[in-house]
C-alpha cells in the first residue's frame, strides 16, 4: 500500500488534480474555526487546517495559500485581501545532525508556531506575504508584493521586503473622525494612543 501511495505522490498529472479539486471543492465553511456568512471566499484557495482559520463580518481572500498548521490566522471585520495572500504561521526547525524534512512537527519547540492576526478594516495588495506571529494593524494598507515579517501600526501604508511603514493614512484628527463615525467610543483609539503610535513608528526614510 506504501509503495502504490508514493507511486501516486510522484505522478504529476494526478498531483496536479488533486491540487486543482482541494483548492476549488476542498474549502468547506463549516470547518472553519469561524466563517461568517458574509466572508467572501474566492478559489482555488489552499488551507492547511481551516480550524485554525477564522474569517469574521465582511471579510475577503482569493485565491490564499494558508499555511497554519498550529497557528490561527485570524481576519476581522470589514479587512481583505487581493490575490495572492500567503500566510504563514510557522516554519521548518533545524536540528544539528538531521535533515530539516525529517523532523515532525512533534519535534518543534513549544512557540515556535504563532497566530497571524490581521485587525479591522485592513486592505491587502497582491501577493502580500504575512509571516508567524505579525500583526496587522486597524485600517492599515499593505502595498502589493509586501513581506509583513512584524508587527505593523494602525492606520500606516506598509510595503517592502520586510515591510516597513511608509506614511500613515490621516492626520491624528482624521483618524479619530473616521473612528467616531465607525466604532463605539469604548473600541476607538484616544487621542493619546494615537500620539503615542505616531512618535514610536519609524517611517521609511526618517
């Protein structure tokens, strides 16, 4: 049976059919950690675990690749992706003395997978990569070709390989318009959160 199986594995046609029927009949809602009905998903997509995957009001990705065998990829409210979005929640682990692709996950340290969590009302270019542990921040924007590789503010246009701010959206008196007219006054930032993410970001070039 083992023989017949990586027979199987190495026919590239079959492969290939396989990929094609997983990545447009294989995503199914109810499996998912949380899809809201309003979450708009676009094939082929690829998940790994899509219980660890949770797509919440509003929420678009199109043709994903979702890497996340132990970490969660979170999407909330109103955020999405242009084609191409890869997430990636973890990584191969190196041991002295062993090939890297005969270590189980079983192996890997504690940790060493973590979430990806993209906030409200983020938009995502093409082909934007998002590596373990990144956050990205409310109202955000990723430019096209992004590699997200830690943490990025709130309200900041973020591109490059890594990514890095380039310039925030609004003033500090048009983000808190924008979020008076959006969020209740317990979900906004303040004034002062606000001041604080503008001096502590390092813009590109600055």
């Amino acid at each position: 049976m083992g023989k017949i199986r990586n027979i199987l594995k190495r026919n590239t046609v079959l492969r290939g059919l396989k990929s094609l029927y997983v990545g447009y009949f294989g995503i199914r809602r109810r499996k998912f950690g949380h899809c809201d009905p309003t979450a708009t998903i676009i094939p082929p997509c690829y998940i790994t675990r899509q219980n660890n995957v949770f797509l919440y009001e509003d929420t678009k990705i199109e043709h994903a690749h979702i890497l996340n065998r132990n970490g969660k990829f979170i999407m909330k409210q109103h955020s999405a992706a242009s084609v191409g979005l890869h997430v990636v929640t973890g990584s191969h682990v190196m041991i002295k003395g062993r090939f890297y692709r005969s270590v189980t996950e079983a192996e890997k340290p504690e940790g060493y997978d973590k979430d990806v969590v993209v906030e409200e009302d983020v938009w995502i270019g093409m082909n934007v990569t998002l590596t373990a542990g990144v956050t990205v921040g409310r109202g955000s924007t990723l430019a096209t070709g992004a590699v997200v590789t830690r943490d990025i503010p709130p309200y900041c246009v973020a591109g490059g390989i890594p990514a890095k701010p380039l310039k925030f959206k609004w003033t500090i008196d048009e983000i808190l318009e924008h979020e008076a007219a959006l969020y209740p006054e317990d979900q906004r930032f303040t004034r002062a959160q606000l001041e604080k993410i503008f001096e502590e970001t390092k813009l590109k070039g600055k």
